[in-house]
C-alpha cells in the first residue's frame, strides 16, 4: 500500500527540497545580501562578534596558560 500511494518517496523528496531550501535561504541569500551590503553587514555583526570575543577571552587566556 505504501508503495502505490507515494510514501516511500516521501523521505527523500522532502530531504532533498529541504536541503535546497536550507541552502538557499542560509547560505546563498546571506552571502549575496552581505557582498551587496558589506558596510551595513559588518556594521551590524559588530557588536555580536565584540560579545563573542569577550565571552571567549578568559577561555582563550586559561588554554594559552595551560599551553
């Protein structure tokens, strides 16, 4: 029954436009949008990296020191 109907090619059709899906809106259209827009990008990315870096610092300093 399940082969009539289409179910075992449920899966793999749903994995496969969900993959170009997620490539699409979370690796092209980000990478196209910054290289069009490279100022606005960095300008609003900064203060997320500038959290990042002073989240991972005392981690970075403890790994250098046990180095």
């Amino acid at each position: 029954l399940a082969q009539r109907s289409g179910y075992s090619y449920a899966i793999p059709v749903t994995g496969f436009f969900l993959t170009v899906i997620v490539i699409v809106f979370c690796e092209l259209a980000p990478k196209i949008y910054a290289a069009t827009y490279p100022e606005g990008v960095a300008l609003a990315a900064a203060p997320i990296y500038r959290a990042l870096v002073l989240i991972s610092r005392p981690v970075l300093w403890l790994t250098n020191r046990m180095a």
